[in-house]
C-alpha cells in the first residue's frame, strides 16, 4: 500500500509557517509523507535557519520543502502585507497548480490530499481542479474564523461598509452569536494595521479566500474546546486540532526547528534557568505588528510595573525610543 502524500499550503509567515509546520510532522508521525509549499522567499529563510538540519531535506525525507513564488519582485516589502495579498492570487494558484502537476509528471508522488491556511484557501480551488480533496486550517483562533466567515453578514447588517470601513451607527461592541463573547468593534484587526488602505486590502484578500470554504468539509483549528466552547458550539464544522505547539518531550531539536525563519537563539537561556518556576511573562506581538512610541512606552513602563521578569521580544527593525522612566534590570530580558 502506497504512502498518502499530502501537500500542505501555509500563508507566508512566521506565525501561520510553524503551526502548519507542526501539524505536518504530525501527519508524517501518522504515516504520511507530506510536501510542504513556502514561497521562494520564506523557503531560503527557512533552509538558511537549518545549518545543523540539512540532512533533514534529502529525498528520501518523508517531509519535503519546495517553493513557488509569491508575485512579488526581489526588492520588495514582504512586511507590506496589502501588497503581499494583491500579488498572491494574481501568481500563485497558476504556480500551485504548475507544482502539482509537476509532482504528477515526475511519478515519485501523486497528491492525494491537500491541507491549506485559512489566509490562503483559494488553493482548495486548485485542488478541486486537478481533483484532490482538501482541508483548511486556521492557526489562530476559531473566533477569528468566525468573524472573517461573518465579514458579508457584518455588511449586510450595516455594522461595516462594503469597503470594510465601520458605518457612523456602528454599535461599540458586537456579539456574532448569543453562544460568543462580545467583540469591540474598534478592535478589528484590519482597523489596525497602521495604513487603513493596507488593512483594507488584507481584508478583502481574506474575504476572497473564505469564498472557497465550500470546497471542503473539514474546518481545522488551532484551538480546543476548553478555550473556546461558545465558538466551537456556534459552528458545528471546527475540527479543533490545538494547541500545535512544538513539544519538548518527544521530538529533536532539528525537528522543533524546522520552519523557522531564523535561527534559533539560545542567548535567553542561561538567564530564563536563573529564574523561579513559572515567574518569567513572555511577550511578543510577532512580526507585523506596529506600534506608535506612546503604545511603545506603555508597554515598557507597564512590564517595569509587574515586578516580574520578563522576556520581551522586540523587532529588529524597531525605531521607538525606550522611555527614560524604563528601568530595566538583571530580572528583565530583552531580546
């Protein structure tokens, strides 16, 4: 009997390439060899982060990494995700669907299923074309999903504008479903992104991809029942498969690392051994998010506040100026 081979689709970045990371060792654990599609881009991040891994990219691996390209040019901003999400579906589903026939032709493997982020599920259409079954999977929050699900009904009901802007009745808060917390309103996430016209465009990328949700029956998310009853009992179809965390008991260290953009740091480690048990706050707002220097300095000062150690995590790229009153001390970890 043949090995079931899967093709597994994140969106290009960090915070979506590990959770779909996880769930393919997963996968290839269960006895599946899985082919795990980065852009051109993500893909060298990825092989250049593995200096100590490369034997894990051989041919006979039952986890292969391969890449198409993004549509983007050399030199331009990946973090500028409005341009990222115009160029995606004007370049990569032609190329997704290059790949798997590619993969056909050769012979070595035939694509029995795909698996593809939430932020990228027009691949299911490419499936549904060359005849393959799939499945979505969400890596953040089953409300997330949800509330992107739910952007035409929001339209409808006059909370957001047809260019996803809030309406002047607008209410403070919303409840999508009677079985769901209540959402702020000024809180959505495309409301947020610094640029309105960048969070605008990131929106109706999203929108695009939720209309090929019908293509499959299977709704993965990172997520359980215990966090979010309300939302999983709303829609019946979430599969919750979470929390895709990496573990430390059962797997190597080449393994844990796959997927990683950089390098693993380890500079952190002596000092977090230093440190009572369970007492170190962790915080990190991943690689997109901006801050202006007043949310910057409340951040700062308010971690100096807890009396805790923390480790912080703060962009290579940051301009914001650490605030005088930040103190800073041998418990607190900035990395």
């Amino acid at each position: 009997m043949s090995i079931p081979t899967v093709l597994a689709l994140p969106y290009p970045a960090q915070g979506h390439v590990i959770p779909m990371m996880t769930f393919s060792q997963k996968l290839v654990e269960n006895g599946c060899k899985v082919i795990f599609v980065n852009t051109e881009f993500d893909h060298k991040r990825v092989v250049s982060s593995m200096v100590e891994q490369q034997h894990s990219l051989d041919d006979e691996s039952l986890l292969k990494l391969v890449s198409i390209p993004d549509g983007l040019g050399p030199d331009d901003d990946r973090n500028d995700q409005g341009k990222l999400c115009e160029a995606i579906p004007n370049t990569m589903p032609a190329m997704l669907e290059k790949l798997i026939e590619d993969i056909h032709l050769k012979g070595d493997s035939r694509i029995s299923f795909i698996v593809v982020d939430l932020c990228m599920a027009w691949a299911l259409d490419v499936g549904s074309k060359l005849g393959i079954q799939g499945a979505v999977l969400c890596p953040a929050s089953a409300t997330l999903f949800t509330l992107l699900y739910n952007v035409p009904l929001l339209i409808d009901h006059g909370i957001i504008h047809s260019d996803f802007g809030l309406t002047s009745t607008t209410k403070k808060t919303i409840q999508i479903s009677p079985t769901m917390p209540e959402m702020d309103t000024s809180g959505f996430f495309w409301l947020n992104m610094g640029d309105p016209i960048n969070g605008r465009k990131v929106l109706k990328y999203l929108v695009y991809c939720t209309q090929s949700l019908h293509l499959t029956e299977w709704w993965l998310c990172n997520t359980t029942h215990e966090l979010e009853p309300g939302t999983l009992s709303f829609i019946s179809k979430f599969l919750p498969i979470g929390p895709l965390l990496r573990s430390h008991d059962n797997t190597s260290v080449a393994t844990r690392s796959m997927g990683q953009f950089w390098e693993e740091d380890l500079s952190c480690m002596s000092w977090l051994d230093q440190q009572p048990h369970r007492s170190v706050l962790y915080v990190a707002f991943g690689s997109f998010t901006l801050f202006d220097q007043n949310q910057f300095n409340e951040l700062a000062l308010g971690l100096d506040l807890t009396n805790r150690p923390y480790l912080w995590i703060v962009r290579e790229d940051n301009k914001m100026e650490y605030p005088n009153e930040f103190l800073g001390s041998k418990d607190r970890n900035i990395n």
